[in-house]
C-alpha cells in the first residue's frame, strides 16, 4: 500500500448492481447497497472464506427465531443515555477498530454527475469512506462511513470482519482538527437490502452518531453480489 494512495472515488454501479441516488444533501437508498456498490466481487482465491455475519442474521439464516431489534436508542433501563456534546465539523482521516484489527485510511465520498453516491475504487478497498455531505464523525448527527466486505482485486476488504463487532466495543475517527472522536458500539444488525434502515442510517439525530456500513449475507454468485447489508450503530462517548 502507497503512503498516498489514489483517492479517486468511482461510480458505485455498473455489471454488480444498483447505485445510491441522492437528493441534496438527503440520500435515498434505492435498494441500499446493492453489487459493489458495497460489496466487492467473489473471492477467486479463497472462494471457502466468508465474512462473519452479526448474530441475529445467521439465526435468521439457520432458521431459528430471533427477537432482537435491529437498533434501539436507549440503555438496558429504557432511559436515554445522558447526550455528549458534539465537535465542531472536521474531516476524518483514519479509522480504527481494536475488535476485528481495523485502522484505514478514510477517503471522502461525495456524490456523483448522475446524483449517485461514490464509494472507494474495487482495486483499493483496504480503504474506508466518509460520506461528507453528512455530519462529520463527532459532530451532532449521524455521520457514515462504508468499505468494501471484499473484492476480487484484493480478497478481505477493510470491513470483512465488520459483522463480529459486538455491543460496547470501540470505534476511534481521527480527524484533521487532531481531535479523536471516540465511539462506543450501540448494535449491530443485518438487513435486507430492500428493507434498509434508511432513516435510522442517514435520518437526522440530535446526538453524535456513527454508523459503519458493508454488504454481508450469503454472497450470490449468481447475481454477483451480496444480498444484505452490515449496519454497526454507535454513539460518541466522552
């Protein structure tokens, strides 16, 4: 990996799927993260390696019933956690996850001629993305950040192990103001891709939100993608 790698984003569509399509500054997922969008292509090389999936979705998968939420905003008492004052807005440039062995570079995403959203090139998916539109992490709001799970240009992507991450584990953002924006792991679910949790994503918060987004299932070989999404919510701590 060069010191400075290409930044270049490209077009999230193409043979693997649908893009994302943004109005303004509100992103309307049309089928989330559908193809590399998120993704990446199969593994050519260790085809028997699968990125782990959060609880919930592989009780799902083996048909056992499960009753989690998919995300819930309040502590284990039903009160609200007392709020963090945000930052002020600042680009991140790293991210950092002790859990599953994390710590990238951050590119930033914006929006494409056509209004779909960028996400970081196949060919360097050891790199996450900020889509900066939105908040920046530490800021209030939700800001977001996604990566690849895998690609066939590299195999394991910046997030192949995203599903392992549990409650209470640690997400770090630095960021160009040197001020680090610490976060502490709320849930982490899965969801189809035509169910994606789109307001919970990218809807408005009055808090210092991060969620961490890649594609996660079964992957399809025939459709050449992954049939679901990967969503970690997580809240500022001080």
């Amino acid at each position: 990996m060069s010191s400075r790698p290409d930044l270049t984003a490209r077009w999230a569509g193409g043979r693997h799927g649908y893009p994302w399509r943004a109005v303004g500054a509100v992103v309307v997922v049309l089928l989330a993260m559908v193809g590399s969008g998120l993704i990446g292509a199969s593994l050519k090389t260790a085809e028997s390696v699968r990125p782990p999936q959060p609880q919930p979705l592989a009780q799902a998968r083996a048909g056992t019933p499960t009753s989690a939420a998919p995300f819930e905003d309040a502590d284990l008492d039903g009160a609200d956690p007392p709020p963090v004052a945000g930052l002020p807005r600042s680009a991140p440039t790293t991210i950092s996850i002790p859990r599953i062995g994390v710590n990238a570079e951050i590119m930033r995403l914006g929006t494409n001629p056509d209004g779909t959203v960028q996400v970081p090139p196949l060919d360097q998916a050891w790199l996450a993305g900020w889509y900066e539109p939105g908040p920046s992490p530490g800021e209030v709001g939700n800001a977001v950040i996604v990566g690849h799970v895998d690609s066939a240009a590299i195999g394991p992507a910046v997030f192949f192990s995203l599903g392992a991450l549990q409650p209470g584990d640690t997400i770090t953002v630095n960021r160009e103001d040197g001020r680090p924006a610490n976060f502490r792991v709320d849930s982490v679910s899965a969801h189809p891709k035509n169910a994606f949790p789109t307001e919970q994503v990218y809807g408005p918060s009055d808090r210092p939100g991060l969620r961490v987004v890649t594609c996660g299932g079964q992957f399809d070989e025939v459709a050449r993608s992954y049939p679901d999404n990967v969503v970690v919510f997580a809240s500022l701590i001080e």
